[in-house]
C-alpha cells in the first residue's frame, strides 16, 4: 500500500489547493467602536452554475483514527467548500491536484487549533476526517441545481500516517 505521510497544514503548502482560514497573519481591523476585531476576507467562496446560491450548514463529526486507508477523493465542479472548525480537536485536510484522468497522489495536512480551510472550486479532495474527538463544523458551500459532486476511487488506495 502507497503511503501519505500528514505534513503541518500553512497557507504556503495547502495555496496550489485552497485557502487556509485563520486570524494568524489575516488583515485584521477593529469594528464594533473597538470591541471586535474582524480577520477580513480570509477565503475565497466560489459558486457557478443555473441558481447557485451559497449555502451555511453545520456537521457534527465522529473522529476518525490514525493511520487511515484512503480510497476515495472527491471534487465540486461548482463550488467551493470550506470547513470551519467550532472545536479545538485537529482535522486531516487530504488534497490531490488534477492528472491525468483522475486526480494525482494526494498529499495529507493536519489542522491545528483555530484553523479552517476552504477547498477550491474543482479541486480533489478527502472526506471530513476529525481527529481527537467529536467536532463540529460550520461548512460553507454551493447550493443549486446541477450535480455538484464527483468522485474517484483509486484502484491501490494509500495509507495515510
């Protein structure tokens, strides 16, 4: 079996697949005569296609465990998806550029307390995998009509660690 091996998660290394939301480093400014500072334009939303529309849920996680057998990645042709975390439990962001009639090797990031990513319109990517303990989320993702999902399942599947 191939193997992944989970890298920190930083703008740097997750910008070729989407945006790392956080307040380290964000443009921030005070609002509320002072009293709050905003974290400003942290991620881009992306919604295409006839009455798309984004849309704000929330999810509640069961944790996975480490290592990981993954087998399956999967894209949103019209939207972008993003994952904000409401607890301080890591998550496993798994992200694989577009190949040659299917996505590339994956590569593995792991989250640390108070970040989110937001995964870019058509970009391969793993399933909510939380780590930890029970975590809540709130996703932020295209609403409309057109199916907005594809999936590819490797025929050798990786081992994630």
């Amino acid at each position: 079996m191939r193997e992944i091996l989970i890298q920190k998660l930083t703008r740097e290394a997750f910008a070729p697949f989407g945006d790392v939301i956080e307040r380290e480093g964000a443009h921030s400014f005070p609002i509320n005569h002072g009293m709050c500072t905003r974290y400003h334009d942290l991620a881009k939303v992306e919604t295409t296609g006839d009455n798309a529309r984004t849309l704000i849920s929330l999810l509640r996680g069961k944790p996975y465990e480490l290592p990981r057998e993954l087998g399956m990645v999967e894209r949103h042709p019209f939207g972008s998806q993003a994952f904000v975390p409401l607890s301080a439990n890591p998550f496993l962001v798994v992200a694989a550029h577009d190949g040659r009639g299917g996505p590339s090797d994956p590569v593995a990031f792991i989250t640390s307390p108070g970040q989110g990513v937001n995964i870019h319109r058509n970009v391969w990517h793993g399933i909510l995998t939380p780590l930890g303990g029970e975590s809540d989320f709130v996703v932020i993702d295209r609403g409309g009509d057109g199916i907005n999902l594809e999936e590819h399942f490797y025929v050798e599947p990786f081992l994630v660690r």
